[in-house]
C-alpha cells in the first residue's frame, strides 16, 4: 500500500470523539478516547521521531502523511493542538496533492476529530465536512484499500442519528472480500485492525457474526507489545458471552 497504514494504535482513534454531537453539553474530555498510557506514549514517541526526521527532509511526503495521522490520533486521545495541527497539516497535504485519495480521507477523518473540540454551533459542520472528504476520496479511488479502511472505521464509531451504519457495512463488506481474495495487499496487523473494528461494530449492532470476526482478529499473530491483543480478547469474550454457541442435541437413544 503506498501509504502503508500503519497498525491498530494509528487507525483506531477514527471519529470516536464524535459522541459530543449527541450531547452538546459535552466537553472533549468526556469523550475522547479512552488510549491506555502505552498507547498515548508510542503516539508521542512516533510524533517525535517523525518531526525530527522531517527537521532534516521536510519534504519527504510519506513522513508528512505519517504525521498528520499520528497528530490525529493524539487528538482522538484527547490533545485538542495535535487536532488542530493535524487538520492543517492534512490540509495543506492535500493542496499539494490534490489527486491522492488517501490524503483525502485521512484529511476528511482528521476532521471529524477536530469536531469535537469546536464550538456546538459548529461540530456539525467539522463532521459533514469530513464525511463529505472520505466519500470523495471513496469515489476517486474505491479500490484503495487505505480510504476503505480509514472511511469503513471512522463510520463504524459515530453515532447513529449521522447515518453511516450503511457505509460502514458497505465498507467491511468490501474489505472482508478483499482480504479472502487478496490477503496479499494486507499485513497481519492490518487484517487484525479491520476483523477487530468489524465485530466491535457487529456486536454493538447486536449481531451474533461478531462472534465469528473477533475470532479471525484473534486468530491473526499478534507483533510484539502489541496494545490490540488484549482488547480483542475481552471483546471476543464480551462476544461469546451474549452469543453463546447452541447447545448441541442429544443423540437420540
């Protein structure tokens, strides 16, 4: 992949702070993400090193692209600057690069983040505009698998009354396919990212395949100090335990 997304602690923060828009009381504080400490200091650590490296090749454009994702995930975690940063520098990417799909959905994500430091009056705004980006970016290039999976986990996290239950399923869908056709073009840790987001928003949904596609996240060997495992595993057993397998029958005597 020519943006080679990075694993589970980059993709997941998508949109999650998005729940404000619910409850315009709401502060940031009350619904970024919840990232364990080791979470939020690799998030920093990739920060620093991707600065440093960029202090001595500033154009080097996958670098950029790195960082202006890991700005977004601090945003998610709570950093309102590394957001706002973020949404520059994507931004910025994306006048430069105005036909790469993937700076675009990353851009359009970044902004759904940013919502939910913005006023009430414009959250909506943020958010539409940011969905407004992903979808573009899905219509330029449907078959790159870095929109997909950026669209696909931002629209798996929103509330409801944003209607993007459809393209979240939609995209899932398409990246399922892709996986079992081409398990070439994902890594390990991607395909684990995708199983994992797919059955969370499977059981929020109260779907019993959820069950089935934590078990493929589970399945897939985990990198070391990996922050993904442990939450697949407790997802997993969330799973089985309000899908529990039918009892088998009895043989008849």
């Amino acid at each position: 992949m020519r943006h080679c997304i990075r694993r589970a602690r980059q993709v997941l923060a998508v949109g999650l702070g998005l729940m404000a828009l619910a409850s315009p009381g709401l502060r940031a504080s009350d619904t970024t993400v919840q990232a364990s400490p080791a979470e939020i200091a690799m998030e920093k650590a990739s920060k620093a090193n991707l600065e440093k490296a960029l202090a001595t090749d500033p154009k080097n454009l996958a670098m950029r692209i790195q960082l202006g994702r890991v700005l977004s995930d601090l945003g998610a975690f709570g950093d309102e600057d590394a957001s706002d940063a973020a949404v520059e520098l994507l931004k910025t990417l994306h006048k430069e690069q105005p036909k790469d799909a993937a700076i675009l959905a990353f851009y359009g994500n970044a902004c759904t983040i940013y919502a939910q430091y913005s006023s009430i009056f414009t959250k909506l705004s943020w958010v539409h505009d940011g969905f407004n980006y992903m979808d573009a970016a899905e219509k330029a290039a449907p078959d790159d698998i870095d929109v997909r999976v950026t669209r696909a986990i931002n629209s798996s996290q929103v509330p409801g009354f944003l209607g993007r239950e459809k393209i979240a399923r939609e995209d899932f869908d398409w990246l399922l396919k892709r996986i079992h056709s081409n398990p070439k073009d994902f890594s390990a840790d991607l395909q684990r990212t995708i199983y994992y987001f797919n059955g969370k928003f499977l059981l929020e949904h109260g779907e019993a395949a959820a069950v089935q596609v934590l078990a493929q996240a589970e399945a897939v060997p985990p990198p070391a100090n990996d922050t993904l495992e442990p939450k697949i595993v407790e997802l997993l057993k969330a799973a089985r335990a309000k899908f529990p397998p039918a009892p088998s029958l009895a043989k008849a005597s």
